[in-house]
C-alpha cells in the first residue's frame, strides 16, 4: 500500500489496510518522496522522509516501511542526491528507532549493462551501511518499460549487500562516491539494456553468456575498490 | 509532552480525517507541507555535507526532531475527506514503540526474518528480489520470476505489474486489474515452486 505524495493518504489506502490488519497479514506501506517536487531539495526531502516513514507505523499499522526517493529529472533512486536522502533518513531513523525500515531501486540503466549494476552496487552500499533491513529491487531501465529487468540484477543487489555489511560507514561513503562519480557523468547516454527474452533462455531460465560477463566485469571492479564479494 | 491514551490505528487515522481541519489540496501541496518543511529545515539546522550516510549522531538526532515535528505540526492529508489527520508527539511515540521489531517473512525452510540491524551490522538486510512494480509481459511472468526466486542471494520476491490477461491490458480500475492480479499471485507461486522454494515470501 502507497502513501500519496507528499504528506498525503486517501480512504482506499486505509480500507485495504483495515482488511489486512484483521486478517493479521504483514502489511508494508510504501511512500517514494520526490526530490525536486513540492518539497524542493536533498535536506527538504530527507525531513519529509522521516515524517513520511513515522506515518506508516503510527497512523496506517504498517509492519515495514519501504522507503524510494526518487529524482524529479531522472526518475530514479540512484542518483547522489537521492542516495543521500535515503541514507540520512534511515541513518537517523536507525538511530532513533528499532523500526523496519526498507528501500526500493529504479536504475536508469537496464538489464545486461555496466552501468545498471553499478548503480545497484551503489545503493546496495548505501542502503546497507545506513541500517536498513529489507533491500527491494530491481526496477531497471526506471522501471517504466515491459521486460527490461531480470534476475541478474537481484544476484548484484544481494552480493553487495552481504559484502558490505559490517564495513566501516566511512570507506563505503567513499566507495559509493567513486561509483557515483563513474556513472552519473552518463545520464545523458546511459543505455536502455535488454529485454528479459534477451537476457536469459526464457524456457530454462539461464542467464545469457553476454550478461555473465557484464556482470563478472563489474563484480571485479567493485573487488579492486575494495569490496570483499563472497 | 503528554501522556497518549493508546497507539493509534488506522480508525483512528479515518476519524480524524473526518473531523480535522479542511483545506484545499492545492493549498496542502503548493504551501502547507512546503513551508513546514523549509521551517523545520531553519529550526534545526539541517544542512547535510558530502557523505552519503551521516556519521555525526548530532546530525542523525536534528533530523529525526525535524521529521517527527513536521509531522505533529502538519499531519497528514486525505485527499478524500479534504481534511488534515493531526497527531501528537506522544501518539508518535507510541506507535513506535507499537511496531514489530520482528518479522517472519515466507514459511518453512524458505522463511527468513527482517529484525532490527542497527547501523551497518554484520547481519545482511534481507535480500527482496523482483521487478518492483515494473511491466511483465504476460508470457513471461513466471519465468521472469522464477529468475528472481532461483538466485542464492534473494530471500524474498516482489512482484511485477502483469501488462496485460489474456491479451487485455490489465488497466486499473477494471475488472481486468483484479484477473491480472490474481494470475500474478499464481504465477509469484508456481515461479518459486520452479525455483525449488515453494514457501518463499512473495
């Protein structure tokens, strides 16, 4: 169930909710806040963020809140500004609270490209050194286009949270500025990708050669920088 | 700071929106939560460096105060009722205090737990793979998922939006959205019975 933006919830949200609640479901309320919107800037967005995960514990039963700030421009949750949004709100969350507290990737690259995993590894980084629980992705390509995601990006999500976990919040800030630095400078050109049909057998469900390279490319970047992937 | 009565539910939340001062969602959007925020920015000095995750606990602490007190001063609005859903500091409080601190997710050998990390631990988040509310074509659904559910790293799956059922675009609203959520539920199953993991959270 998704808050409205920003600040804002309808009767239909609190319905489903009332029937989830009896039922005694695992309910997770979602509120992506846009940076660039209403608000206006990083530190606005980031204020309008705790206020906007607060409400889904206090006002709406949530059991998680999941988390997505999300560029005006872009309309993904990778870039710098958005990254620090979401890192300061659930670093001062994790801080305060034991909330659950979770977030979701729209990368503006696609399936089968550099640059989309990277930009995953980025925010797997992130999301996992600022404290929270539950990582949900990946929407590539911004998530508006039909097939282009697919299981490898999962697999980069997943192998950079599990190395990152327990490093020192300082060395993965400066690693998650170098890669940041690598791809922002390619929005203008960044690549579509593939389509799931393309990147995978679709009747055994293996990867393509082509994507198991790609992502073997990125996976020993991210070792040289430091990231001891298991 | 006064004593709440008891955690609030959404009820709570609806009655309120009945009740609470009513303004026009333009007004809410272009000047109350604009305004708020930029005040609760000045009060508290929120100025963030170049770091990506704050390490100063003064910073972390200013920021939480912001968004609670943005919060308590402005509320939230129901685009419904047109009214404003105002709560108290300690009514806050006590929904914190209220939420899970431990969830299971999925059942049996496929289940996993979401528990509090606090700052970056050892313990990985769990890893919830899926395409996140994006487009699936409807004759790839399952396989498409089943190559979420199949990856040693993920422990959850999330859905996709089925474009379209039976060749009819799934578009919200219609019946046509409630057939293709269905056949969605189906195939997030049969794609982690494929993948070996039938009680994965889905």
């Amino acid at each position: 169930m998704s808050q409205l933006n920003e600040l804002k919830l309808d009767n239909m949200s609190m319905n489903m909710i009332a029937g989830w609640m009896h039922n005694g479901n695992v309910i997770m309320v979602e509120q992506m806040p846009i940076l660039g919107g209403y608000i206006g800037g990083v530190e606005e967005t980031a204020i309008c963020d705790v206020a906007t995960t607060l409400t889904s514990f206090v006002l709406m039963n949530a059991s998680f809140h999941l988390d997505g700030p999300i560029h005006i421009r872009w309309g993904t949750t990778t870039t710098r500004e958005t990254m620090k949004i979401a890192g300061h709100a659930a670093a001062a969350l994790d801080a305060h609270t034991d909330l659950l507290i979770a977030n979701q990737y729209y990368s503006l690259a696609g399936p089968c490209t550099e640059m989309c995993l990277t930009e995953i590894a980025a925010q797997s980084m992130l999301d996992t050194a600022s404290g929270r629980e539950l990582v949900s992705g990946c929407a590539a390509a911004k998530g508006v286009t039909d097939d282009f995601t697919t299981g490898m990006e999962a697999r980069m999500l997943g192998e950079v949270a599990m190395a990152t976990a327990g490093m020192s919040v300082d060395k993965v800030n400066d690693m998650i500025e170098l890669l940041v630095k690598d791809y922002e400078r390619r929005y203008q050109t960044a690549p579509q990708g593939k389509r799931f049909q393309d990147c995978y057998d679709v009747r055994s469900v293996r990867p393509t050669h082509e994507y198991l390279e790609v992502y073997h490319g990125v996976r020993e970047r991210l070792s040289e920088l430091g990231l001891r992937l298991r | 700071m006064e004593v709440a009565d008891r955690p609030l539910t959404v009820y709570d939340a609806y009655m309120r929106s009945t009740e609470g001062p009513k303004l026009a969602e333009s007004h809410w959007d272009a000047k109350v939560v604009p305004e708020g925020v930029a005040c609760m920015k000045e009060k508290y000095d929120i100025r963030f460096g170049s770091e990506f995750i704050p390490v100063d606990r003064d910073l972390k602490e200013r920021l939480f105060l912001a968004g609670m007190e943005l919060l308590v001063t402005t509320g939230i609005y129901n685009t419904d009722t047109r009214r404003v859903i105002k709560v108290t500091e300690s009514e806050i409080m006590e929904g914190i205090k209220k939420a899970p601190r431990k969830l299971q997710l999925g059942e049996y050998r496929d289940a996993v737990f979401m528990e509090p990390r606090k700052g970056n631990a050892s313990q990985k988040p769990v890893i919830q793979g899926g395409p996140t509310g994006s487009t699936v074509s409807e004759d790839i659904f399952i396989p498409m998922i089943q190559s979420y559910a199949q990856e040693a790293a993920v422990d959850t799956v999330v859905n996709g939006v089925m474009a379209t059922i039976g060749g009819v675009p799934s578009t919200a609203n219609t019946p046509f959205e409630i057939k293709a959520t269905l056949a969605e539920i189906r195939g997030m199953r049969e794609a982690c019975n494929r993948a070996g993991r039938p009680y994965m959270a889905i």
